[in-house]
C-alpha cells in the first residue's frame, strides 16, 4: 500500500474493559475520498473502535495513523484538530445557543475585550451551511431545529477544521427518507473534498448504496474487508454473524398451549401503528428490527408505561386496559428493559434488594420486611439461573455485565408472570453469558411461559424464536414461522424491502 | 465503563478507609480534641445539654432524611417550624394542649401533602417548591399572628410542659422524643418496604417505575414523614420557650440540610442513613458547645461547620471518584 | 426618543413572549397603577429602582452562575462582609488624613473580598468536584461565622456623611443607586449575550461534555463566574450599607433565596444552560413592584410572602406544561 493513499489508518489495536476485552488486535484504514462502511453486531466492538479514533478511548495497544503520521489522541478535541471528527449518534449540543455557536463552540472568534465577532462568525458559519446546502440561517436557536438538522450541525462543526476523516455513528437512525438523501449528498460531496468517510450502520441497503469498502467486526475482532461491488448481503451478513449461526436454530415446534396475550390494533402516537400479534404459553415470540422501529415502544405500552392512542390488550381472555407499571406487574405481566443499568436495576442496592424490589410490599411479617423471605427468594433464583455474586450482600453494580442481566430476569420470575418481555435480552453481555441466556429463555418457554424476545441481533432472534414478528416503522411487516424464517427474507422485511 | 469506576480505580487501602469512615473518624477526633482541653465537656451533664439541644434539629434532620434519600430537597422546613410552634403555643390557651398539639399536626401535614403533591405528583423541582413554599409559610405564619409574638399564659401549670422541660427516668424529655423518631424513622426506613422504596426510588427513579414502584406516592409520603417531623420538632421548641416569636424558625432550613450532609447522606439520593444523620447532628451539635466550653464565641462554630462540611463532602465523593481531584480541566 | 421602526417593534415583540414574567410586571403595573392613588408617580418608580437594586445587583451575577449550571447560597453572607469592611474600614486612624478619600480603600477592601470568596467558592467547586449547592451551603454558614468575627457582633456607623449621602444621592432624575444597578444590568446583559465568556457560559450549562470536547475549560470558567457573583454581592452591600449609613452582622440573611426566587422567575432553569438578563431584570422588578405596590395598599408584607411563593411555583408549573412534549415521553 502507498504510504500516502490513507487519511486514517489504525494498526492492531487492543482495547480491553475490566470485564470484556472489546478490541483485539483491530486494523482499519479509511482512504481519502471514500467511504468505509463498519460493519458488526450490538458489541462487536464498533463503538469502542470509533471512539478509539475520535480520541475518547485510548487504546492499549496499538498504533494511529492520521495521514500516514502517527498521532497520540488524547482527546476529542485532539483529534479534531488533526483532523478526525466523530458525528455522534447522541447529539451533543447546547439546545439554548444559535446554530454558528454550536458549530464554533469554543473557537468562538474574538474581537477586543473579548467580545465576539458576530460578523465573522455568522460568515464562516454561513459558508460551512452552503457547503451541506442546509436551508437554515446561522442565527437559528438549535432547540427551533428537527433532529435532522441538528445532524446538520454536528457535521458542520466537523467541518470548521480541514477534516481528513469524518465518522458517522448511525446517522440515519431517527431521519426520514428525504432527510436521509440530503445526508447522502452530503457525504458524496464531503468524498468529491477528499475527506474519508467511515459509515456505521446496520442498515444494509444503506451500506451498498452508499460504500465504497466495507469492514467488519465480530467480538472485538477483525473479520475482513471487502469491496462493495464485489459482495453482496450475503457474504457480509455471514462475516458478522459467523458460522455459528444455522447449527444454533432448530427443535422449534408450533406451541400449542392456551393463547396468553392478543394485541389487536395497538396504535400509540407516531411510534407504532395497527400492531396486532398473540403470544402462547410455552413459545418465544422474537420481534425484530432495527432500532426505532417500534418495538422497544410496544413493551413500554403493554407496561403501561406509553399511552395508547387505540387498541386493545386481552390477557387470559379477558380485556384489561393497562394505566401503569404497578397494574402491569399487578395483571402479571414483566419486562425486562433494553436499558439495564437505567431502567432495570438501582446499582446502588444489593443483589437481593434488587432481586425482590417488585414485590418488597407483600414480602411482610406484620409491617416489616421478611429477611427470611427475601434471602429464599434469592437462593432460589440465584440457584434457578446460576447468578454468579459472592452473596446477597454484593451491591448490583460491582456484577459482570450477564449476571446483572440474570438479576433481572430474576426479579421478575420471581412475580411468576403470565407474560415475560425481554428487550434486547443480551446487550453490553459477553459471549459465553449470552449462549446462558438464551438457553434460559428457551427453558423458561418450556416450563410454560409465554416469551416475548425483542433483538437487535439476528442470530439472537433466530436462536431462541418459535416464531418472529419483523417491525420497520412502527408497523409490522411480516411474521414468520421457525421453519419460513431465513436471513434474507428477514432482512428484507426489516428494511422495507419486501 | 460504569463497571470500570466500580471495580476498580478505588481509592486503595488505608487512604479509602479513612475516605469512607472519614465523618466517624472526624466526630471522634472532635471528641477527644474537646475533651482533651475541657474537662467539663465529657461530663454526662455536658453531654445531656448538648444532645438536648441538638434535639430540635436532629428530629427535623430525620425527616428530611427521607426526603433527601428519595432523591429531593426540602427547604420549607424552616418556616414550617414557625408556623407549627406559632399555632401550636397559640391555640395551647385557646383549645387546651392535646387539642393544640392535634390541630398543628393536622396543619402541619396539610402543608407537606401539598409539598408532596407538588413535587411527587406534578413533579416540580423541589428545590424552587420548597424554596416557594418557604416564602408563602412564612407569610401563613404572619398572617396567623398579624405580626404579634404569641405565648402561653400559664407556664408552670399545663403539662405542655413536659415535651421541653420534662424529664422521664433522668432523661430530659427532648432527648427520649429524639430517640423515639429516630428509632422508628430508622426502623421504617431499614425494615419497611416503603423503606426500601425510597432507597429505589432515590437510587434509580427510572428503574424503580419499572420496577412497578408508584414513584409518586413514595416521594409524597417522604414530604409527609418531613411535615411530620417538622411537627413534633415544634412541639419540643414551643414547651420549652413557653411561646413564640413568628420566624423562629428562620434559617433551620439549612442547619437541618447541613446536618444531614455532614451525616454523608448524598444529594444525589439512594444512600444514607437515619443513624448518619443522627451523627451529623451530633457532630454540629458538638462541635458548637466544644467551641464554647473552649471560650470561643458561639459564631466560631459556623466557621468551623464550613470546614467540616466541605471536607467530610469532599472526602466523600473523592472515595468514589477515586480520586482526591475532580478530573476537570 | 425616536420612533421605532416596525422590525425593531416586532423584535421587541418576541423579547416579551420569550419572557413571560415581563406579562406578569406589566399586569401588576397597570393593576397598582389603578388601584392606588400613589404608585404611578415618578418618585415612587424611584423607589422601587432603589428597593430593587440590591436584590438585582446580585441576581446579575447568580444568572451568571445559574446558567453555568451551579448556584451560590453564600452570597446573603457576603453581602454583610463586604458591607461591616466598607463601612469599618472607612474609619480607620489610617485613612484619618484622607477625608471622603478614606471610602475609596474601604469600597475596594469589601469589593475585593466578595470576588475573592467568590474565587474560593469556585476553586473548591472545581478542584473537589463537589456540588455547588452544598459548597455554597457551607461558605453560607461560614462566611456569617466571619461577618460576627470581624464585627464582634457590633452593628458600624459611617461616620462620614457623605457616605450616606451618596446612598441617597441622585444622578440628574435617577437616584444613583439605581443608576448602578441599571448600569451593570447593562454591561452583565452584554458580557452574557456578546462576549466569548458569556457564550462560554451557556455552553458548560447546556452541554458540559459538548464544551469539554469543545475544549472549553470548564473549571476555571465556572470560576470566574463564581467570583462575578462574589463581586456583585459584595457591591450590594456597599450599596446597601450607603443607604442606611450603617451595616449590621445579620444583614442579607435569606438574600440568597429572595435572589434565586427573582432569577428562577425571570426564566433561568436551575439544570442550567438557559436564562438571561433581561428574564433576571423582570423577576427582580417583579418582587420590586408587588412589595412596594402591596405596601402602598397597605397590605401587611406578610400576604406579599404568600403571593411570591405561589408565583414562584405556578411559573415552575407552567413552565413545564408549556415544554412538555407531545408523546414520545415515558411515563415514568
């Protein structure tokens, strides 16, 4: 390789967490004037990679090369003024200032008594907007902004220095169609400037219409490059997911126990619409879809935790109408939320607090809290799902990421539900406590429950689902059998192909 | 990267000990500094005066221990303790003391529901309702008296007496309701599924909504259990003045507040205890007559409540930051 | 007084939606100015400037800090440090030889002090990662503990006239005191809306990881900001101890909270990131015009309290109904 034709370049990096080792021996380069698509699963190491480049990380090991010059990052800001910008997926914007303060924050021009130099400012600001052909003014309040303009933005700010690489996170996650073509001119003309481009997404249309490379990880390491016109769906689909994937599926039989709970019509706000499915006792319904879809919103509304616009809920056979958590959890419903560490657990409570916080009022002897109570409910689900914790004692947060997980697949158990909702059942978890977890789910709809799995993950999805429910755009766009259900077809439904 | 900062990069070793029992170790270093120098300030009569006079405070502290464990702020505890020891001693001729006593808390818990509903159900900042409901006790309270200082007439007769005055088995009075608050405030906070409700709730309000917790009751309740505290804390102040002036209560707000940080419970919510509070108090309430006994003016000792406040906080946050500087540039 | 043009109109139009408590100040304005026979008077629109100015003075800087996303409860303290230094300092034998010279050392030693306390607040704030709130809280109590040492718990008496006289002198219409208050609301509303620090300022409470990216240093930032704050209560209480000739040890107790009231009503939020000057001057103008206009009917003060914490809280409430989002927000 020409030791000039890189604008980026990164050479065995190691990364390693206390619990995980995220990046292993990754190299990657980006060459001027393309665009490099990164390709891998939720915990691939994508994010961490990124975030190594944009100098938020530093790696343990490994090297960085900025033009084909070795740079240290020390710091976002470091970076950027070498040259490499990261677009964040989470805006990070002050909502209150106008748009050219955002785009120069902290390289605000001065004139005397350091005063601004509004006129300057607004120029250079209004220079780099025609260069993203954006149609607002540099004086607009970024709060007045739709998401996608406030996208605009971040790429602006990228642009106040000479960029040489420019990495989007998941642009397009919350864009619309036209808002998406307008992003995709701007990258055609960031590559016609010579600026590299690395893209992450899991949107596979996206990445063949757009890239001129693609790369992917898998568990922190490297799987390969390829050409764009040289490959297709397949071949990287088998890259990220790995061979694994046809021998885990399989023994799925069509449950035949009593329907649990019939959604018809479920509509709530702009999130999802006309979504009607049921769900047996003894199977695992998987939904699958990108993020946004609508499938995180569903749980929430049958958790009471969304209002609905229409539809209706019947449990057991009978209509119930769900106002929130408390009547969810009372009616016998659960949900294990995407967002462990913010929606699932209190890290700063014990293993045991945690495990029984749902149902702590009917744990009494007279009006105290039975210590023997709790401790039985403990052992028994710490023996049931093998909770690795040296005793009930250990606050929550100091667990692996899969115990935690465990904790609260517990916690809700232990309520003995009619109906357990798992959201994204193994995100942030390494991958011997996955296998775990799916085998769990898998017991746990053979002893009778009614499953409900929503992933990211398509091996996820395909591993433990009886039958999966594909969602793009907040409708359902087909459900497949075990048997119907293929990579393919299933990526088409959740992309809008089919 | 949450996990990183739990497991490791701890403050290792003797230096995190002394970080997390830092508050322990400081009252106990007070305690042997002041004895050291004044032989009178380890007699049991010293210690007695103290704890008694710490009494107002410490029950007031309890309460707002809930509140500030289920991740809120009260600050109208001050002028609520105008308004109850106003009524309270007004009414005592009017209506007779069991009575007086019963209308207070009654009022008294009217004005923390309100503060519940307000911050618990409507969800406001606590800290702008408090402060609001500060300023509009206040003028309750002058409204109530019309700006006149109130009184009891017959102060050696009423039994009212005995709630500041009193002394059972020994003990003054302030000091057994002390003990008593503290004891079930604790008992409720420890052993009580309301208990671990605010813990969850001041922890994590998010995970404890999802927990099927009615995040809105439980932090209600905690300006109830406040409003209540408040309430008995009057009772002690107004048996032992016999009467009233309309802002005696001014500037308890952040005495109390100050209390309860000293004890180490966060601000942040989720963690701290009755017991710590009761040390907070104590050390305030030590470290006061210490100075005294000491020859040093009364004021002295707000001074060194500054000092203390900020290291014991400092000390604190550092042992879970791990390290002693904050790593912003 | 020139005629305004129809684009400056429309933009002053957009000033007052922005700032709903200026509605409020207009509406008490009419309703006083209806209901009394004495407070349409331009004498008593004099007073009210005076009355204000020291509660504004030191809302000015608490924006500052308050858009930073911290707060200052120590400034009540400060105030009557400042004001016990400016007042003592004055009659030193020193200074015996100097004449009205004298007040100059005395103004410069109280304002200093409050800018540094202000420094001290922000250091610590910066370097122990400590919570504002409680960092203030504890300088609160310990910056009075200073006031009754230094003062010995005595009360000082100017014993120069002319440092009373300046308390209620005028500068041609316009009391002098209230011509400095106007005058900093002025240069504070530029520092916020026009320089890089006050840019700064918005940006380390909007998005405090944005502006560490942005390689804004944030800790002496805030620090600066803290010692604004330290200097305006400090220049409060020289204000203040000019129009009573005097300072006393408990002078500026609850300040702190008549302030953040005052600012909080003029729209700035307590999470930081948002709020301005010209919001700050309408709250404290609130507080002003209400207790001299319920004064003038002779409603006791005490209903003036009542009414301050219910607008205080019905602005928390109503600010939240307007910003709430349609849908897409969790119950929780």
């Amino acid at each position: 390789m020409n030791a000039f034709d890189t604008a980026l370049r990164v050479q065995g990096i190691v990364k390693t967490f206390p619990a995980v080792r995220a990046l292993d021996d990754v190299s990657f380069d980006v060459r001027p004037g393309e665009v490099h698509a990164l390709l891998g699963e939720n915990g691939a190491g994508k994010s961490t990679l990124m975030k190594v480049l944009a100098g938020m990380h530093r790696p343990d090991q490994g090297r960085i090369f900025i033009s084909e010059e070795p740079a240290i990052l020390h710091s976002p800001l470091e970076a950027k003024r070498l040259g490499v910008v990261l677009i964040h997926q989470e805006l990070s914007l002050a909502e209150q200032m106008s748009v050219a303060e955002n785009i120069f924050l902290g390289e605000l021009p001065r004139k005397n008594f350091g005063m601004v130099d509004w006129k300057k400012l607004y120029a250079d600001a209004e220079a780099i907007l025609q260069r993203l052909n954006c149609d607002f003014g540099p004086q607009t309040r970024v709060e007045d902004l739709s998401i996608a303009k406030k996208q605009m933005v971040e790429i602006a700010r990228a642009l106040t220095v000479e960029a040489k690489a420019v990495i989007f996170d998941e642009p397009t996650a919350s864009l619309t169609d036209q808002e998406k073509e307008v992003l995709f001119d701007v990258i055609r003309d960031l590559q016609a400037q010579g600026v590299g481009i690395v893209y992450i997404s899991h949107r596979m249309e996206e990445i063949f219409r757009i890239s001129n490379r693609i790369s992917v990880l898998r568990d922190g390491t490297y799987r390969g490059t390829l050409e764009t016109v040289d490959t297709n769906e397949d071949e990287v689909t088998r890259l990220m997911i790995g061979r694994s994937l046809d021998t885990s599926r399989g023994g799925k039989v069509v449950s035949t126990g009593p329907v649990v709970l019939k959604v018809e019509n479920l509509s709530c706000g702009d999130l999802f619409e006309n979504v009607s499915f049921s769900v047996q006792a003894g199977e695992v319904l998987g939904f699958y879809g990108l993020v946004g879809a609508g499938r995180t919103a569903i749980a929430e509304a049958l958790f009471g935790l969304r209002r609905l616009s229409q539809g209706k809920v019947v449990l057991n056979g009978q209509e119930i109408t769900i106002t929130s958590p408390r009547h969810a959890v009372e009616q016998g419903l659960a949900l294990v939320p995407e967002s462990r560490k913010e929606q699932g657990l209190v890290l700063g409570m014990s293993c045991r607090d945690n495990m029984t916080l749902p149902q702590i009022g009917n744990l009494t002897t007279g009006p105290f809290v039975s210590n023997g109570g709790e401790i039985a409910i403990f052992d028994r689900y710490r023996d049931l799902l093998s909770i690795k914790t040296p005793g009930w004692r250990q606050l929550v947060g100091n667990l692996s990421g899969g115990n935690q997980q465990k904790i609260v697949i517990g916690k809700w158990l232990a309520m003995r539900p009619k109906v357990l909702i798992v959201d994204e059942p193994t995100r942030g978890i390494d991958v011997g406590s996955k296998a775990e977890i799916h085998n769990l789910l898998r017991e746990l709809a053979a002893d009778g429950y009614a499953v409900i799995v929503i992933s990211s993950e398509m091996p996820e999805i395909l591993s433990v689902s009886d039958r999966i429910i594909a969602m793009y755009r907040g409708e359902i766009t087909r459900e497949f059998t075990a048997d119907e259900v293929t990579e393919d077809n299933l990526v088409q439904a959740i992309s809008g192909l089919s | 990267m949450a996990e990183a900062t739990l497991t490791s990069n701890r403050l290792k070793g003797l230096g995190g000990t002394l970080a997390k029992q830092g508050i322990l170790i400081a009252f106990i270093v007070f305690m042997i500094g002041f004895a050291l120098f004044s032989e009178k300030f380890l007699t049991s009569g010293n210690v007695m005066t103290v704890i008694r006079q710490a009494a107002i405070v410490g029950v007031m502290a309890i309460g707002v221990t809930v509140v500030v464990i289920g991740g809120n702020l009260d600050l109208s505890v001050g002028s609520m303790l105008s308004f109850s020891t106003v009524l309270v001693v007004d009414l005592h001729d009017k209506i007779g003391p069991g009575e007086a006593i019963a209308v207070m808390l009654v009022a008294t818990l009217v004005l923390g529901a309100l503060n519940g509903f307000l911050i618990g159900y409507l969800r406001l900042n606590s800290l702008i309702v408090t402060l609001g409901m500060l300023s509009a006790i206040q003028g309750l309270t002058l409204i109530y008296t019309g700006g006149q200082n109130v009184d009891i007439s017959h102060q050696d007769t009423t039994w009212f007496a005995v709630f500041g005055r009193g002394q059972v088995f020994g003990l003054p009075v302030p000091i057994l309701i002390f003990a008593v608050v503290a004891v079930i405030v604790h008992v409720v906070l420890a052993y009580t599924p309301y208990g671990r409700r605010v813990y969850a709730v001041g922890g994590n309000p998010m995970a404890a909504v999802f927990s099927g917790i009615r995040r809105n009751r439980v932090v209600a309740c905690s300006y109830l259990i406040s409003a209540f505290c408040t309430g008995i804390a009057a009772v002690i102040l107004g048996s032992r003045v016999m009467g009233s002036q309309n802002n005696v209560g001014q500037g308890y707000e952040l005495l109390v507040l100050a209390a309860v940080i000293l004890g180490g419970t966060s601000l942040l919510g989720g963690s701290g205890s009755v017991l710590k509070t009761v040390i907070g108090v104590l050390i305030l309430g030590f470290i006061q007559n210490g100075l005294l006994l000491l020859g040093y003016a009364y004021y002295v000792q707000w001074l060194v409540t500054w000092v203390v406040i900020i290291l014991a906080v400092w000390l604190d946050v550092a042992a879970k930051r791990g390290r002693l500087f904050s790593p912003i540039a | 007084m020139s005629i305004m043009n129809k684009s400056s109109a429309a933009r002053l139009w957009r000033q007052v939606v922005r700032h709903p408590i200026w509605f409020f100040v207009l509406v008490i304005f009419i309703f006083f100015s209806l209901a009394t026979d004495h407070f349409f008077a331009f004498h008593n629109f004099q007073n009210i400037l005076v009355q204000t100015s020291t509660i504004g003075l030191i809302a000015l800087g608490m924006t500052l800090v308050m858009i930073n996303g911290n707060i200052d409860l120590s400034v009540g303290a400060t105030l009557a440090l400042a004001a016990s230094l400016a007042v003592d300092i004055q009659g030193w034998p020193v200074f015996e030889s100097w004449g009205d010279w004298a007040m100059l050392p005395a103004v410069i030693a109280a304002l200093a002090s409050g800018i540094m306390l202000g420094a001290l607040n922000g250091i610590i704030v910066w370097k122990t990662g400590v919570n504002a709130f409680i960092v203030t809280l504890g300088a609160m109590l310990g910056v009075r503990g200073l006031v009754f040492i230094y003062t010995q718990e005595q009360s000082f008496y100017a014993m120069n006239f002319a440092y009373s006289d300046f308390g209620s002198s005028a500068v041609g219409p316009l009391p002098t005191l209230a011509v400095i208050f106007l005058v900093f609301t002025v240069i504070t509303h530029f520092l916020l809306a026009r320089t890089v620090h006050g840019r700064n300022t918005y940006a380390v409470g909007g998005n405090r990881d944005a502006a560490v990216n942005a390689g804004i240093r944030v800790g002496p930032h805030m620090v600066v900001n803290f010692m604004i704050v330290g200097f305006f209560a400090a220049l409060a209480g020289v204000t203040l101890s000019t129009q009573m000739g005097a300072s006393t040890p408990n002078l500026g107790r609850d300040y702190e909270l008549w302030t953040i009231t005052a600012v909080v009503l003029g729209g700035t939020k307590l999470t930081g990131g948002a709020g301005n000057i010209i919001g700050t001057l309408g709250g404290v103008l609130a507080i002003g015009i209400l207790r001299n206009g319920m004064n003038l009917m002779q409603v006791p003060a005490f209903y003036v309290l009542v009414i301050l914490g219910t607008i205080l809280i019905a602005v928390l409430f109503l600010d939240k109904q307007v910003n709430r989002k349609e849908d897409g927000e969790l119950r929780v």
